[in-house]
C-alpha cells in the first residue's frame, strides 16, 4: 500500500519502439447528428483531424481534438497543425526514428504547451506500439473493466428548456446513466430547475459551465448558488481555469461538488486543485493533459488522495473516443464520462461504431486503440505530411 492507505499503482510495461516511416496528418469532416451548444458557441459539424504515424509494423492513430478557434483554450486546429509540422514532429524524430510514446515528452521538453497537439502524437505512437505488440490499450493502462458507463452531454438547445427537456428524456429512454447540461449566464439556476423536475430526482443529473462565469458578479454567484437547490452531481468549471481561489471559496459554500476541468492541465495540477480546496471531483480529458500517459499520472494523483475522477470527452470520432473508452476503465474512474456511442453524435463514424448496451461501452479489446479509421470514410481526406 502507498501512504495515506491509497492502492500502490504498478508502472505502465515498457513496450519496444516503432521505426516510423511517416507522419501525417488527415483531415475528415463530419455533420453532428444534432447541432452542439456552449457558452463557446455553435457546433453543426466538427472538422477531425487524424494524425497517423505509418511504422514498417503497420499505422497507428491519433485524433486532434482541436476546436477551429480558440476558444476552449488557447489551442486551435490550424495552431496544432503548424506546431506538429514544424515543432513536435521534427524534434521527436531528431534523435532518430526509433521512438516510443515515452519519447514525446522526453524529446519534446523544450516545447511549451500543446497538449492536444501532443497528446495525438503520444497517442498514435503508443497505438503503433501496441499493435506491433499485439495489446490493447485498455490491457497496457490496467483496466479493470469490461465495460464503462456511459454518460451524455448536453448542449444549450435553440429551442429552450422543452427541446432540452425532450432531448433528456430521449437519451434517457435509450439508457444512459447520467447527463451532463451545458449552462452558460441567462441558461442556468431557471432552466436547470425545469429540466430536474421534468426528469425526477433520481436521474444524476450535472452541469458544466465551461468557465463561463464571472465570480466577481454577484448575479453569476447567485445563479450558480441557486443550482444548490436542485441535487445535483457536480458542477463543472463554473469559473476561468486560473481561478483557483474563486473555486475554492465558493466549494466551502456549495452543498454541490465543484469539478474542474479546464484547470487542471497536468498531474502537478491537479495535486494544487485538490489541496488548495477548488476541486472535489476532477474530469480527466485525455487531450487536455497531453495524452494517455499523463491522464494515468493525474488519476494516479486523484486515487492517491481519494478524489473520484471521470472521463471527459471533445466531441471525438470512433479514433479518440476508443482512447476514451480505453481511459474509463481504469480504477478510480467512479463517476459515468462522456463516453457515449457513436450515434450520439454521428451517423456514421469514421471506425467501427461503439454501442450502448444497458447504459454501458464495452471497451475495445483489440490491438492498440482497437479501432483504426475505415478505408472509405478516408476517401476524400485532406492529407499533409508532417516529417518533412
């Protein structure tokens, strides 16, 4: 046992490197199957870009979950482009074209940031890896489930709380275990109210605020301290990521759990939120913190202090949602994530669909992500060639 009486982890196996012969980005877009809106803005198709790293083993797949602006964080689609082709790529492969997934942080420490950049690196280098193996990524990272549960996200509807409303009891009817509302200042305390009593008190129901609030407004403070009334799960990010203080305060005043998202960039991170008293809960995107590795080292963070963790997700395809599903396994994930199926958002994904069965994704077993993009849904993708 580790101090404090939290479960001594076992380090991540070493796994032999990959020749890489190529790195190339491809780009696909596809319409949302229903329109998707933040306090950020309006989302009716998402423009996914694939990075693949071609080894004489075979390819493995990473998805850039960039928005087109910055408006998440100071990371953007063409931003990651640029820093892949004339940063990331050639300083990885500057030492050589033998790599491991390790390698992107050990090469890449002079970099600042881009962790989404980074994090589709790391993890189409680990998926080569592992299929050269012949392991799952579930299997490398220690899963311990079959199966995770599956949680949707909702988004501020055009039709106010009734398409809200409607939108809830659809996804509940098809058996998802939690919903996460989307809430921004005018779209809260009022609307949140309704849609509890539409849905009854027994459905986990949470918010996420996507750090639309302002903790120095007294009619934000109050919208959010009506949300206490209403039982719910959590409430996600209710201020700017650097305002830990703010959430601290207001975490001893909630009888709601605060969660951050946005804050919490890496393992260091996150052991500041939970001490300093900001967060009781933290959401775990694999791209926000850089890439699979780091994602285990801040649920190691989260288990070793007994704060529960769950997976978050970006409106990712088959590629970065079977990473996803991969990371929900794990011990410690406690809380239902945004791991839903691919009919949530797709009509078609660009892999093999994931399903809902019983509120539940069963986790790919397959060699690396066990999911690979189909030959077709490529056919018409923008190519750019990243090792120049």
């Amino acid at each position: 046992m580790a101090s404090g009486g939290s479960p001594a982890l076992a380090p991540l196996a070493a796994l032999p490197a990959v020749e890489v012969a190529a790195v190339e980005l491809l780009t696909v877009e596809l319409p949302l199957v229903v329109p998707f809106t933040t306090s950020f803005g309006r989302q009716t198709s998402r423009e996914i870009p694939l990075l693949r790293v071609r080894t004489r083993d075979g390819d493995g797949w990473g998805e850039l979950v960039t928005p087109p602006a910055p408006v998440y964080s100071e990371e953007f689609t063409a931003g990651a482009a640029l820093v892949l082709r004339d940063h990331l790529v050639p300083g990885l492969l500057a030492a050589g074209r033998s790599v491991t997934a390790e390698d992107v942080a050990s090469r890449l420490w002079s970099v600042y940031g881009h962790r989404m950049a980074r994090a589709a690196l790391e993890t189409a280098i680990l998926d080569a890896q592992l299929c050269a193996a012949g392991r799952s990524l579930a299997d490398h990272l220690g899963a311990v489930r079959a199966s995770v549960p599956a949680g949707v996200s909702v988004g501020i509807p055009d039709g106010g709380v009734p398409e809200l409303v409607d939108q809830v009891e659809g996804y509940l009817g098809e058996g998802y275990l939690r919903i996460k509302a989307k809430i921004e200042p005018g779209f809260d305390a009022e609307p949140m109210r309704r849609l509890r009593d539409a849905v009854g008190d027994d459905v986990a129901l949470q918010v996420d605020a996507n750090a639309a609030y302002d903790p120095d407004d007294p009619e934000h403070v109050s919208a959010l301290d009506r949300l206490g009334e209403l039982d719910l799960t959590l409430i996600e990010q209710p201020f700017a990521p650097d305002r830990l203080r703010d959430h601290a305060h207001q975490a001893t005043r909630w009888t709601t759990p605060v969660c951050l998202d946005e804050s919490v960039h890496d393992a260091v991170r996150a052991r500041d939120a939970i001490a300093c008293g900001a967060t009781s809960v933290i959401n775990i995107k694999l791209a926000r913190v850089g890439g699979p590795l780091e994602a285990v080292a801040v649920r190691d963070a989260c288990l070793a202090v007994g704060v529960p963790v769950w997976c978050g997700g970006m409106l990712e395809s088959g590629v970065g949602r079977a990473a996803n599903v991969a990371l929900a396994a794990l011990e410690g994930f406690d809380l239902p994530g945004d791991v839903s199926a691919s009919d949530r958002y797709w009509r078609e994904d660009l892999t093999e669909p994931f399903v809902l069965d019983d509120g539940h994704v069963a986790v790919p077993t397959g060699p690396g992500l066990g999911r690979a993009p189909r030959p077709d849904a490529l056919s018409e993708a923008a190519v750019l060639r990243l090792d120049r």
